[in-house]
C-alpha cells in the first residue's frame, strides 16, 4: 500500500459537505504517516478542510494510473497545525520537495478504518499483466 500512495503522485480525497453531498479534491500531498494513517496538507483546499472539522468523515484514493492499481482509504480526519508533529512532517516534505513558497496551513490526518484495493477491469477481464498495462497506459499517456 505505501508503496502505492508514494509512486501515485495524486490522490483524491473525498469529505462531506453540510447538505450531505460530496466533496472531492485532488490532494498531490498524500502520504503514509507511521503506519496506517494518511496525511494530506491542506494547501488551497478550505472546503475539504471545512467539511471535515464538522463531519470528520473522509475517503482517500490513490490510484497508480499506469499500473491502474489503487486503494481506497476510508476513515476519520483529524486537522493538525504548526508546532504539531504531523503538521511539520508533511509540511517539510512539501518544501523539500517543491521548495520554498509552497503553502501549508494545516495537516489533515486520517485514520484509517478500512482499506480496499482498487484495481483495473483490466486485470480481471483482460487478462493482462501489470507489464501489459503499464506500456499501453504509458503509450496512451506518451506527450509528444
């Protein structure tokens, strides 16, 4: 799985909105923190992290989109702010690796409750190998 959330690059995290709808957010600072809890950092995203401070409710799913293998992380989030540990693990990992001027105001961390594969049809129904799809989606995705 940590495996997974490091090479995917983008996640999308799911919160609930005050009228019971939806929300869904691109996060590209997902990570594995110690263990089974994911953290994103709350960069430009004030819905995602309004929702949860009401209804800490959260799905996150990281999907490697050439290997179309994935997870589904569901669970509780919890928001962290500075001088917080959490908050400075994934606030320096933002800056080491996008430099400075790159925004964090909080850390969300999720506890995660269950998780679920996610894998391509291809797999299944196919019968291709991880090799198979990783050319053809590279193929597919090869910018000229």
């Amino acid at each position: 799985m940590r495996r997974i959330v490091e090479s995917a690059k983008l996640g999308f995290v799911a919160t609930v909105c005050e009228d019971g709808s939806p929300n869904l957010s691109p996060k590209g600072s997902v990570r594995v923190y110690d263990g089974d809890p994911v953290v994103f950092a709350h960069q430009a995203s004030p819905t995602t992290v309004a929702n949860p401070r009401r209804d800490p409710r959260t799905e996150i799913n990281v999907v490697d989109f050439l290997k179309r293998r994935g997870y589904r992380f569901k669970g509780t989030a919890e928001l962290r702010g500075p001088g917080d540990p959490v908050f400075e693990r994934i606030c320096g990992w933002i800056l080491d690796t996008h430099g400075p001027g790159y925004p964090c105001h909080e850390a969300v961390l999720v506890s995660v409750e269950r998780a679920l594969p996610v894998d391509s049809p291809g797999y299944r129904f196919g019968h291709a190998s991880e090799g198979d799809l990783v050319h053809a989606w590279a193929e597919t995705y090869r910018v000229s």
